[in-house]
C-alpha cells in the first residue's frame, strides 16, 4: 500500500519533468530554426545589397550615410570579420524584429569614427564575434564602395544595463556587439580605424 502512493506521488512530478523536457527541446528546435531563418535572409540581402552597392552612387546627408533599400528595408553598407566568417549587410537602424534579416545601425556613422553596430546573437549573424581575437580585422563598406578598414583593439562584456558605456568613448571608430547566450550581457568588441580606401 505504501509503495502505491508513492508511485501515485512521484508520477505527477513524471510528468511535469517530462513537459519541462519537451519544452526544452522545442525551445532548442525553435531557436535553430530562427538561426537558420535569419541566415537564409541575410544571405538573399547581402547578395541584393553587393548588387545595388556597384550600380550606385549616392550623397552622403552631411554625416548620415547614404541608403539603398531593398525589400522595403533601407541598408548603409556591409560589414566582413573574414576571421570569424562574418559577411552581413547592415541596417540604416536597429530594431528588434528587422535584425532577424540583419544587424543594424546602433548609433554614430562610419564618416565621424563613432559607429555601433548591433546585431542579433544568430550563428549566422553576430555569434561568431564570441571567437574573434584582437588584432582581428573588420571591414566595413559603405552604399558608394568606399572601404572601411578596422582593427579589434578591445573585446569585454558590458551587462545589459551598460547602454551609456555601449556608446560613448571616442577612442573607438566602430563597436560591434551582440547579447550573449540568455541575453544577460553584452559581447562588445571596440575597433580602431586603420583605413579606408
């Protein structure tokens, strides 16, 4: 009788660790799903975007960078960190739900030294900078071709309530960052400029 009920008692607490297991995993299933998303659109846009970029010549608007849009999005350039695999077009603007296509502009310009750029923490977009080593070089071009040349001179983590730290020193030209797994901090690798072409 005493063995009955504590079957009768441990199969509720079963149960709900098995509900907590497959909603584990479809969270997982879900998660690289979206990756795969995000790559797969990126990708399309990068190619759109390297397209419009050889064919155009626009004016900047006095430091703002010139756009291109594709596919109702307006894009200021692409940006290559060839040590992490990184080839990604760049939105004019950061928002949540676009940056599922694409990083996006943060703050500042390539044209005053005070870029940010943020960019989801997808394997396919921003992920990789978790490996990328100072020293490393980035580039960045422009809607006009004009080449941006940069190299990691800093890389820490800022917890997620750091938004003055993320955009303010102007000993760096550009700052990439992105969350870290759970979205509790910040990867934030800050750039100076080696050159442009």
């Amino acid at each position: 009788m005493e063995q009955k009920t504590k079957n009768k008692k441990g199969l509720p607490l079963m149960i709900a660790g098995l509900l907590f297991l497959a909603a584990a995993a479809g969270l997982v299933l879900y998660n690289r799903m979206e990756d795969e998303r995000a790559g797969e659109a990126s990708a399309e846009v990068l190619e759109k975007v390297e397209q419009a970029t050889s064919h155009t010549q626009l004016q900047p608007l006095d430091d703002r960078m010139p756009v291109i849009s594709v596919d109702g999005r307006d894009y200021i350039g692409v940006v290559r960190v060839e040590s992490a695999g990184i080839a990604l077009p760049v939105l004019s603007y950061w928002d949540e739900e676009d940056g599922k296509i694409a990083p996006g502009l943060y703050t500042g310009s390539a044209y005053t030294d005070n870029m940010v750029l943020c960019g989801h923490n997808y394997k396919a977009h921003f992920a990789p900078l978790h490996h990328v080593e100072t020293g490393a070089e980035v580039r960045f071009t422009d809607i006009n071709g004009n080449e941006f040349v940069y190299e990691v001179s800093e890389i820490y983590t800022l917890k997620s309530s750091e938004v003055l730290e993320m955009i303010s020193g102007k000993e760096w030209d550009l700052t990439l960052f992105t969350c870290t797994t759970g979205g509790q901090a910040r990867i934030t690798l800050r750039c100076v400029r080696r050159s442009n072409r």
